[in-house]
C-alpha cells in the first residue's frame, strides 16, 4: 500500500511536496502506484484551511481564490500510456470531524440573488452533520471527493486554455492562469496551469455525489503514469451544490487503479464516465423514504416564456424550493444552504416544448422534527 499523508495544519502551499492547485503535465508524481494496488491520500478541504472552526463572515474577505482546491497527488500509475482508460476505485472516503458551506458573494448558481455572507459549521459525527446555524437540520453522509483527475497533455493545456480565453472574450464566466496562490509556486503550472475550478475532459471538479465508497470513475489518460490527484473532499451534497458549497471537510481517500489498455482510443472515450452496483448512500438511514419537490419552468418572473431553456427553469425550480423552506420557517439563507447541501435537482422533461421542466428534491428525512 501507498500513501501520502499531509499535514492539515498547514496549507498546500507550506508542503509543497505533497500536492498541487493547478492542473499542469509537468508537475512531477508524489508517490508511484502498481495496478491494483491500494492508494491512501490525505486530503486538505476545498479553501486549503482559510476557513476554521471559529471563523466568521468577517474572515471572507480574506480568502485567497487562487490557493482553492489543494489536490493530493499526482499518483504515477504504472502501465497508464495515452489512448488509456483509468479505472480509479473508490475504496473509502473517511472524514475529518468538522466541516462548512458558506455563501460566499459572487460565487453560486443565485449569486444575483444571495450578495450577503453566511457561514455554516458543521459538526460530522456518527454519519450525519449538523450545524447551529441551521438547527433541527442533519445532514445524511455520504462522503466523497469533488475533485478527480489526471493531467492533461501538452496540447490539452493549450486547447483548453484557449477555448477558456475565447469564452472570457465572449462575455463569459470563466478562470484564466493565475499565479497567484499557484502550487508549484514557480515555471510553467504558475503560469499557464489550468485553474481547477471547472471540470473538463481529464476530470476534476465534477462534483458527482454519486462517486462515494464502492464507486469506480473512468477517465481517459493523456500522458504516461496518468498522474492521478484527488482532493475537495465532501460529507454530504445535493445535486446541484447551488450555493458554491456543499459540507466541504478534509478526508482521507482510499483507491485503487486499473490500465484498461488502449479502451479510450479505441472507443473514442473523450469525457469521463462513472459507475457503481451498490448504493451510494447507505439505504438504511441515509436515502430519504419521502420528499416534497418544486417545479420549474422557463418562464420569466415578468411572464417572458423562454422556451426550452433548461438554466430559467432550475433557477425557477430552485427559488421556489427557497420559498417553500422559508414557509416552513428557514431563513433565505439557510434554506438556501439546506438546497447546495440536500436538494437534488433533476432534469423531468425535455421534449415538451416550449416548458421543459427542472424538479428540486427535498428529503424529508433530513428534518429532525
């Protein structure tokens, strides 16, 4: 078995040696790992420790983007080539005891609507989470890790880093390098290094709640070893995570790798794919036996009817799973929280123009009364 253990009272970029924030083909391997061997890697939470048990929102401020999403790794996996399909298996996901959400102003899917901040502690004991600042709430667990990937190649780095630039260019929303907070703090993953904040090809921050213990994640191998890292572990999320946030906490990954040799190429395997024959929550006590779900439909609060645009009706389907938790007696804020944290939204139906239609799922069981 091999390992990578950190330090959890230190951010990344204090040991160095340990992992990295960037997703770059030149950073050098932690550890090698044979096929079917067992892989252990502590892992540090989304902010890197910027956030602790006693901080307020008065502490936002301070946060540093550019350090957000310190990965463990990279783990070289012998035998991975180009053309490659990586078979990483989730063996266990264990967490550490505390955890946040947060809203954070200028992040999240109802950023326009949610510009004040507001933080969540998490107590993680006895698989569930509960908070005081969301009282008579507990969180199922179901503890897995936002982020999972291999590096991309040389000409990846640049496809990718370009068809970034042209979205900013476009008037979109996206992350170009930054060298600030970069780790390896110098060359060329400080200066041309993808940033980790969306997914991509090679995997990353896809967030999948469904890659908890027991799950396998397939991702298709750009250059040799693979160079697998993982991090940005979480307790418990709804689908969607809508606020930016779901219970983030430092864990502890267990893997295993196997080479499915040449399968990407010869399958033209370009995203990844993810499988499981088992729950990914326990049945017993974590999978909700009812719910109550909100509709949402792409029509305008002005009655503007946008057909067939799927984000109008899952910010509908959200606001109004918003309005219902106020009703029951929840703050904007922390029914807001309660969707990132527990909700899951699901696409109901694209075929029945113009109102395709988004559902927001709220567990009942996650009320204690």
């Amino acid at each position: 078995m091999k390992s990578i253990s950190i330090d959890r009272g230190k951010p990344l970029a204090q040991e160095p040696d340990t992992g990295h924030n960037r997703w770059h083909p030149d950073i050098s391997p932690v550890v090698e790992a044979e096929e079917g061997e067992e892989v252990v890697l502590e892992t540090r939470d989304a902010l890197d420790g910027q956030l602790n048990p006693a901080t307020t929102e008065a502490d936002f401020g301070g946060i540093q983007p550019g350090a957000i999403h310190p990965l463990t790794g990279p783990v070289l996996v012998k035998g991975a080539e180009p053309g490659d399909l990586l078979e990483v298996e989730f063996l266990d996901v264990a967490p550490q005891p505390w955890g946040f959400s947060s809203i954070i102003p200028g992040f999240g899917f109802l950023r326009d609507l949610f510009t004040e901040p507001f933080m969540v502690h998490w107590t993680i004991a006895e698989g569930w989470a509960t908070s005081p600042q969301i009282p008579g709430v507990r969180i199922p667990g179901a503890s897995f890790m936002g982020v999972s990937g291999v590096a991309p190649s040389h000409r990846q780095l640049e496809e990718w880093n370009a068809r970034e630039r042209a979205l900013i260019e476009r008037g979109g929303m996206a992350l170009p390098p930054e060298s600030e907070g970069a780790v390896p703090a110098a060359g060329g993953p400080a200066v041309d290094g993808l940033r980790t904040l969306p997914p991509r090809e090679n995997g990353g921050n896809f967030d999948v709640k469904q890659l908890s213990k027991g799950s396998k994640l397939f991702l298709p191998v750009a250059v040799d070893g693979a160079l697998f890292s993982t991090g940005d572990g979480h307790f418990a999320q709804g689908d969607g995570e809508v606020c930016v946030t779901a219970v983030e906490m430092g864990a502890t990954a267990s893997v295993r790798f196997k080479v499915l040799k040449g399968e990407a190429r010869r399958h033209n395997i370009r995203w990844p794919r993810f499988s499981r024959d088992d729950y990914f929550i326990d049945p017993e006590w974590g999978a909700p036996k009812n719910f109550i779900a909100t509709m949402g439909m792409p029509v305008t609060d002005e009655g503007v009817n946008d057909g067939e645009n799927l984000t109008l009706a899952c910010r509908n389907a959200l606001i109004n799973m918003i309005d219902l938790l106020q009703e029951r007696g929840f703050s904007r804020n922390q029914a807001y929280v309660i969707c990132s944290v527990g909700v899951d939204l699901k696409i109901s139906n694209v075929v029945d123009v113009p109102n395709y239609v988004v559902s927001a799922f709220l567990p009942l069981n996650i009320f204690q009364e």
